[in-house]
C-alpha cells in the first residue's frame, strides 16, 4: 500500500487492554496540517470527542498528531476530561508541537475510569518508535471486536504529480453513524485548506459512513479525522477538487464496507438501494429504516425471501410514499411489483440468498429523484453471543 508523504506511525501495549495486544496508537505529520473531522451526534459524548472538537475549533484547523486507544472508551467517567487533556499534553510535549495540535480518540468499555498514566508512560516510547511504515501497526492496535484490521488508499494525479491518500477505521458493533463516523483516520499528502478540507470530508461522509449500519446504534465515541500536510508539494486547484474529492470518497467508501462486512457475527454483506424518492434525504430514510430492521436482518440471515419486512420497514421510514408504486428486488429476483406478491421461485431465490453478498432493490415509480444506497450486514446468533459477554 502506497502511504502518504510526510507521516509516521508506531504502535504499543500501554496495558489498557485485559490482553496483551497494543492498545495505542500514534499518527504523526512531520510538518502542521491542515485538519477536519467529524463526531458522533449521540448526545452522550466521550471525552476526547468534546476535547477533539475544542482543539479543532482553538487551532482553527490545524494538527499534528491522532492520540488512539482501545480497550477503554473514556466516557461517562470522573476523570474523563483530565485523563484526555493529560494524555494531549504529555504527546505534545514528546512531540514539541502545540496542545490544541493534539487529536485524541478512544473506543472500548464505556463508563470505566481509565488509568491515565497508563497512556503517558507509553508515549515516550511511541514518539521513539514513530516509522513511515507502521500504517497498519496503528490499525491493529485500535481494533476491539474486530476480526481483521482495516485499511484503504487511492492515488490521484493533479498536473501529473501523486497525491496520495490513506485510511484506517475500526468497527464491528454499535455502528450507526449520524453525520459522524466510528474511528476513522484519513492521512493525505495534498495541500488543501482547513476550509475546503471540512467541506470535501462531509460530502464523502454523507456517501460513506452515514451509509452503512450494523446494528443501528450510534456510538458515544465516533470520530473521524482528516490530515492534509501538504508534503507532495501539490494543491488542487478548483477544477481538481472533483478528481480528489474521489479519492477521498475511494477510501471512506473502502473503509465503510469494510466495517459492515465485519460486523458483529454477521456472514452477509446487504446492499440497499432506494430509487425513486421524493428526494435524495427521503431515499436515505428508506434505506436506512430498512438496514436497521431487525427483522429484515434475521430474514436475510436465514436466506428467507421475506420481502414484506423490507416494505414494513420502509413504510416506518417517515417518508412519503405510494405502496402500490413499489417493486422490490432481492438479488435482481422481482418479489414485489405494484405494492403485492410476484410471482417467483421461492427454492431458487433462498438458494441464491445463501450468497455472502446480498443486493435489494426498493424501487417507487412515477415519484421523483430521489435515491441512495446504503450498506448493512445478517444479524446472527453470534451477535448476541459478541455482545452479551462484551465487558468479562
């Protein structure tokens, strides 16, 4: 994988985690960056989202270094404001950089005090430890019930120069993002301004992490954070920002499904598409309603063709439309036309959904624009297995 210029990376056991697996993780831009992010919209917060975001809004868009750990999420405690403001300090002053040039981040067990000098004896170490080539050591050592590391890049040519771009992310349950992701860090060796860095981030976010769901549960911690340095010495001018905003939308895409297809338990990959909407914000509320049916997921799970869970679903929705307008496709077999049964094989159909990648279509005709495309996974026996042995 093609990295970046200008960054460095280590990874250690600061002994936050029960096993011994690191825990924390270090990125680090040899010069200041221009930096965005985004947060969870859940109104219970971690620390490090409220100190992330102040940080962001004291540099005016401007950082350093991503602070990550896991095993811990650093929420809902008494100490939670000292122990992330602590840990932002003892990095910059590792690092010689600015405070406010400090992005923390945490993800793990929420309402835990957490041990802060944990964190600040391990970070010597990791500034000693910083390499080019340590991406993915980062990646692994913010997983939690993961089941592999996750990483995307893309490549973009502005006026016959690279310009590189690189993304981890976390995540396997509580996945619902709303206008935020889970932890996401995006590195890119382009030079653009903290302005239209914030702008080009919410549009692929909107296609991306605000697309996907795994359980409909909106984390306490999500966060997702953008470094742009500079190092290739290339600043897309306007007309390469469509060319670069794919590049970014390359990655965040990558990383998204790759959260849903690892998601807790789960065996199947579901692509949802809407069509036909009112309007684009109708055809998402569609597409998630249907994403986040527990029904739907568990008929998906057991290859049934049960279609009337996708219309019920689409129907709690809260968007406008006619039933009888609606035909539904489950791997491009027609189950649904007019808002009632078509007719079709039910035996060959269940054979086809024992895929481990699953298509529905909700097409509404004679409506309007309106369309979207949303990724979620089966729910299984394991999930509840996952979840409801989380904390021992």
């Amino acid at each position: 994988m093609k990295l970046p210029l200008g960054y460095r990376y280590a990874s250690a056991y600061a002994g936050i985690r029960k096993k011994s697996k690191d825990d924390v993780g270090l990125i680090v831009s040899e010069r200041i960056a221009s930096a965005a992010a985004v947060f969870t919209k859940n109104r219970v917060q971690a620390a490090p989202v409220r100190l992330a975001r102040r940080h962001l809004k004291i540099s005016r868009g401007l950082a350093q270094a991503i602070v990550v750990n896991a095993g811990n999420a650093n929420c809902a405690t008494r100490t939670g404001d000292q122990v992330a403001l602590a840990t932002c300090r003892a990095a910059a002053g590792e690092l010689g950089c600015k405070v406010e040039h400090v992005i923390p981040a945490s993800t793990g067990v929420i309402g835990v005090e957490m041990d802060g000098q944990k964190l600040i004896r391990t970070l010597p170490r990791l500034v000693k430890n910083l390499v080019p080539d340590a991406f993915e050591d980062v990646a692994h050592a913010m997983m939690t019930t993961d089941t592999v590391h996750k990483v995307a890049a893309a490549d973009v040519s502005i006026r016959n120069r690279q310009v590189r771009v690189a993304g981890m992310t976390k995540g396997s349950g509580m996945i619902m993002p709303n206008m935020a992701t889970t932890l996401a860090f995006v590195v890119t060796d382009a030079e653009v301004s903290p302005g239209d860095l914030k702008e080009i981030l919410a549009a692929g976010v909107e296609r991306s992490y605000n697309r996907i769901s795994v359980d409909g549960d909106t984390s306490t911690n999500d966060t997702l954070a953008i470094l742009a340095n500079g190092a290739s010495g290339v600043r897309p001018g306007e007309h390469d920002f469509k060319k670069f905003q794919a590049a970014i939308d390359e990655v965040l895409q990558s990383l998204a499904v790759q959260i849903v297809r690892d998601g807790e338990g789960a065996r199947k990959l579901i692509t949802i598409y809407v069509e036909g909407a009112a309007d684009n914000a109708d055809a998402a509320r569609i597409g998630r309603a249907i994403a986040n049916s527990p029904l739907f997921k568990t008929a998906i799970g057991g290859s049934d063709p049960n279609w009337g869970r996708v219309i019920s679903a689409a129907g709690n929705s809260g968007a406008d439309f006619d039933p009888e307008q609606v035909d539904i496709f489950l791997q491009d077999t027609l189950v649904c036309e007019g808002g009632l049964a078509a007719e079709f094989s039910e035996s060959k159909l269940k054979n086809k959904l024992d895929d481990d990648e699953v298509s529905v279509r909700f097409a509404i005709h004679g409506r309007g624009p309106g369309e979207s495309r949303f990724w979620t996974c089966d729910f299984t026996e394991d999930y509840i297995r996952i979840n409801a042995s989380y904390r021992t």
